[in-house]
C-alpha cells in the first residue's frame, strides 16, 4: 500500500475542466500515489514523475482528482468525454 488518506465531503460539486484550479480540489486531503511508471522505470529502479491523488464524496457520487507530473509533454493528447 502507498498511502493513506480520508475523503473529505463535499459541499459543492467542483468544477470539471482536467486541472485543480478549482477551489474545490484545494480542501482535499492529498494522497501521494509515488510515481508515473515509464518503461525506463524498470530499468533504472527509479521514480521519474509525482502522482497524488485528492478524494472527495457526496450522496451520490465519489470524486477523484489525479495528478501525474510529465515534463515532457509533446508527444501528449487529450480525449474527453462526458
């Protein structure tokens, strides 16, 4: 196990744009994850990119927020759906 944290509930739903800027996702416990695996990974035995997770509920639903630090983001895309 990597870590362990406590969801917050939330009082609002937060905004859904793929960043924290939100207000929201701040009031979050943060839950570090490690890292980003890479194939690289494997070979050096070491940890290349921070990943954490921030965890909120309601009624109705279990919001999750993840992070994963990239620095090389050209070769990057993004698909959405709602």
């Amino acid at each position: 196990m990597r870590g362990k944290t406590d969801a917050v509930r939330a009082e609002k739903n937060p905004v859904i744009d793929g960043t924290f800027a939100d207000p929201f996702w701040k009031q979050a416990a943060v839950l570090p994850m490690g890292a980003c695996t890479d194939d690289q990974l494997l070979k050096y035995k070491t940890m290349k990119y921070r990943t954490e997770a921030r965890l909120f509920f309601d009624e109705r639903f279990v919001f999750v927020g993840i992070f994963c630090e990239e620095t090389d983001t050209k070769g990057l895309s993004r698909n959405t759906s709602v």
